[in-house]
C-alpha cells in the first residue's frame, strides 16, 4: 500500500473560522490527501480528531501539521504523540518550522526544541517559587484560600441525609476528592 501524507488541523474556538481555513489551504499545499480538523482547545482533554488522525496513519505515512502548537498542548504531550508516531513508522512535518522527522536533522531538531521547551518551562517554575517564597517572607502571600474547607458543614450534614460524594459535589460545585477529604478528616 502507498505512503500517504495526512493533515491535521485545529483551532481553539469555532469563531476561529479564518485560521482554520489557512491551515487547510497550507496542508492542501503541502500535498495532504487526508486532513482531519476540529475546533477544541489544545487543553481539553479529547481531541478525537487528533486520535482519528493517529489511528488512520500506517507505516510509511507522514502526519503533517502547520505548526507544533496544533499538534501538542505541552513537551510530555509532544512526546506522547511522537512516540505513538514513531512506533507506527509515521514520520512528523511541522511546516512552520520547515521540520521532518524523516531526516536525521529532523529528528534531532524536534529533540532539542523538545528539550529547550522544558528547559523553560523548568526555568519558569523555578522563577515561580522563588517569587512565591519572596512574597511569603514578606507577608504579601498568602496562597488560594482552601474553598472546600469552608463548606465542610454543609458536606457532613448532606452526607448524614444519605447523599452520595457525586451528589454533595455537584450540589456545593467542589470536586469529589474535596468531599472525600472532608469526611476523612471528619
């Protein structure tokens, strides 16, 4: 069976009409015979369209998108998704960054732009905690007030009227961890 050259495409929101259509032009450019889109944000947790895609691609195939940001929502999801890929034998374009993973440059391209994402994102939070620290030793910090704790009466006495923790949580709007814990500590 032929090697096939298959698009995917997604924007963050359905308003985004104009940037999904100049990413299905470019992919049409770039040679794609099949292109699966959707308009979901890269943080939900399903993009069915994206596992469509990597279920569709067989070894020989290129997954072509316009760039990483369309593809991945994070460097562990990158890797994720390329080694889901690579143990396919589907090679990876990101047309942005003129990449392919089909050429030795390719592969250590993605890997150091990989490694320099988390590199920052590391920096970044390491940044974060000494600020938080900072502002702590200086009073000015004080972190996310604990809203669960403070409906801690209204989950016992629901709890003692038969109510399941999916009930008390969808009721008082806190997850069901938080309702857990609560009759733990109780």
């Amino acid at each position: 069976m032929p090697s096939s050259i298959v698009g995917y495409a997604r924007t963050s929101t359905v308003e985004q009409i104009a940037g999904l259509e100049g990413q299905l032009r470019e992919l049409q450019a770039a040679g794609c015979e099949r292109v699966f889109q959707e308009q979901v944000s890269s943080v939900d947790k399903t993009r069915p369209e994206l596992e469509r895609a990597l279920d569709y691609v067989r070894e020989g195939d290129t997954l072509v998108v316009t760039k990483l940001d369309r593809l991945a929502r994070s460097m562990p999801n990158l890797m994720e998704i390329t080694s889901k890929l690579k143990a396919k034998g589907v090679e990876l374009r990101v047309l942005a960054l003129n990449l392919d993973t089909s050429t030795p440059t390719g592969k250590l391209m993605l890997n150091l732009m990989g490694s320099i994402a988390e590199f920052e994102r590391e920096l970044m939070l390491e940044r974060q905690l000494e600020g938080i620290a900072k502002a702590k030793a200086e009073g000015k910090y004080q972190g996310r007030a604990p809203t669960a704790r403070r409906k801690s009466d209204d989950v016992l006495r629901l709890k003692t009227e038969g109510k399941t923790a999916d009930a008390i949580a969808a009721e008082l709007k806190v997850s069901r961890s938080s309702v857990f814990r609560i009759l733990r500590d109780a």
